[in-house]
C-alpha cells in the first residue's frame, strides 16, 4: 500500500467508528504505522470531515512531520505503543459506551462467551488509571498487552485502546469489544452468568486463530 492509499484508507476506516456506535462528537481515533512514523486522526475534527490530506504523519515521539492541524491530543500514546509493539501496525482509541461502563467500574470484561473466547482468548484485561497528555497511557497498555491475548484493554475510568497487524484488524477489535462488553453486560443483568472452562476457551481461540475462515 501507497502512502496515498495508506491515508485513504485511514479515513475511510474512521467512518466506522461512528457507523458502530463507537464514539461521539470527536472522540475517538485511528493510526496507522507508516514506516518509522505513524499516521493518526487531526484532533477536534468531525469525522465527516476528515480527509485523506488532513491526517497528520508524526515520528514515533509524537512529533508532526506532515500536515497542517494539530495530532489528537493521545498521538503520544500510539507512539509509545508502537515503539515498544513492533508487531503493531494499526491502534484504535474509542469511548464506546458499555466497554467504558466496564473501565469505570475498573473491571475487566470475563470471558464468558464463545465469542470472546475466539477473538479475545480470554477475560478483556482492565488497566490502571493513567492521565492523557504524556506516555502514561501507552506504558500502561504496553504493560498490560504485551503478551497477552487480547488485542483490546479497557482503562480505568477513560475507555478502550485495542491494536493489531493493521489498522483494520485494530478497528475489528474495537468493535467486537464494544459488542461482547454489550452482551457480558446485558448477561449481568439477569444474574446467573455461566463462566467458560479455561480449557474451553483454549481450544476456541486455538481453532479460530489456526483453523477459521479461508486460508
Ligand atoms: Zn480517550
């Protein structure tokens, strides 16, 4: 993929953060590696209008290289990601209502679905409370991530960073944790929920990770 057609497809998968109920107003953000820098969403612009042009390029220290606005104020936080998860190419930040009810009950999201047990491979671990601005964030999700299963944490009282090979693979995350978050919470309204065998859940994320879908 070109450079041009890496910041197309950027902002085309920003558009699915709003057609998923993922965020609200401008909250919310996607970035992709680029090189030895990455590309990440404007901050404070409407995700309607986000163009290919305004996505900003920033060195892995957060600091712009290309565009005219502003980095989203978590730039620093995907860049600490990506400098310290080489395997990482794409990072969702998003509010998505019942993953952050979860984060501000400081809970992490049990693994009591087949489904969850599929793309999460266990429990969707919660991190400790970390302010924005500085490199906070992204050592806190770095610390809980890196050798974990799950592509997505959920932070104590802010919301949900997930990542993956790619941007795509990222927004995936996001949005099946925003569904499983949904569907764990409506289950904890009636009050008797089940929990998976660890085995169970092995074998599911082993046969979705090595045998599902078109090889
Ligand atoms: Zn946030």
């Amino acid at each position: 993929m070109n450079k041009v057609e890496l910041r197309e497809q950027l902002t085309a998968l920003h558009q699915e953060l709003p057609r998923n109920g993922l965020v609200t107003w401008t909250s919310g953000n996607i970035s992709a590696r680029d090189g030895d820098a990455m590309l990440i969403k404007p901050s404070g612009v409407t995700f309607e209008d986000l163009t290919p042009e305004s996505m900003v390029r920033t060195d892995l220290h957060a600091r712009r290289l290309e565009g005219t606005l502003s980095a989203s104020s978590d730039a620093a936080t995907h860049a600490y990601i990506y400098r310290h998860l080489p395997h990482v190419g794409g990072i969702v930040h998003t509010h998505s209502p019942y993953a952050t009810a979860w984060a501000a009950n400081a809970r992490e999201i049990p693994c009591v679905l087949t489904a969850m047990a599929d793309e999460f491979g266990g429990p969707i671990p919660c991190g400790g409370f970390a302010l924005i601005g500085g490199e906070e964030i992204g050592a806190e999700v770095v610390r809980v991530l890196k050798g974990h299963r799950s592509p997505a944490i959920i932070l104590k009282n802010h919301g949900v960073f997930t990542i993956g090979p790619s941007p795509r693979a990222a927004l995936k995350a996001a949005v099946m944790c925003e569904d499983v978050a949904r569907t764990v919470f409506l289950a904890h309204q009636l009050g008797n929920v089940q929990p998976l065998a660890q085995e169970h859940i092995d074998s599911l994320y082993d046969r979705y990770t090595n045998v599902y879908g078109q090889r």
